[in-house]
C-alpha cells in the first residue's frame, strides 16, 4: 500500500480518502487521481459534498475507505 498518489491538477499528496473519492466518482479505471478540492471543480459541486460523501462511502462499508 507504498503507492503515494498526488493530486494531477495541483500536485498535493493525496490521503487515501481522496484517491478513493477518485475512483469512486471518476471510475474504476481512472487513472488521473483528484485532491477534494480539485476534485469539487472538476466535478462542479462543493468539497462539503464530497466530505460528505466520503462519509457516505464510510458508512455503507465501502472497503475502499477502510
Ligand atoms: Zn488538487
């Protein structure tokens, strides 16, 4: 689990939680990995939603987020 991913657009490192929110949102085969708050421009919506959203994930068990 050594893979340290960063942010495309501004290079941040990544916590888990965000590269899960990537795949989770973009695809399974996405390979451009997204902070929360390149991730909400992207997308277009707030990075409260998608907190939110991880939060979501969590609770539903999503092994992703574990
Ligand atoms: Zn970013």
């Amino acid at each position: 689990m050594a893979n340290k991913r960063k942010c495309v657009e501004c290079n941040a490192p990544l916590k888990r939680d965000e590269v899960a929110l990537s795949i989770k949102i973009l695809g399974l085969n996405v390979t451009n990995f997204y902070c929360i708050a390149c991730l909400a421009e992207i997308i277009d919506c707030d990075q409260d939603d998608l907190t939110i959203k991880i939060q979501e994930f969590k609770e539903q068990g999503c092994t992703m987020f574990l």
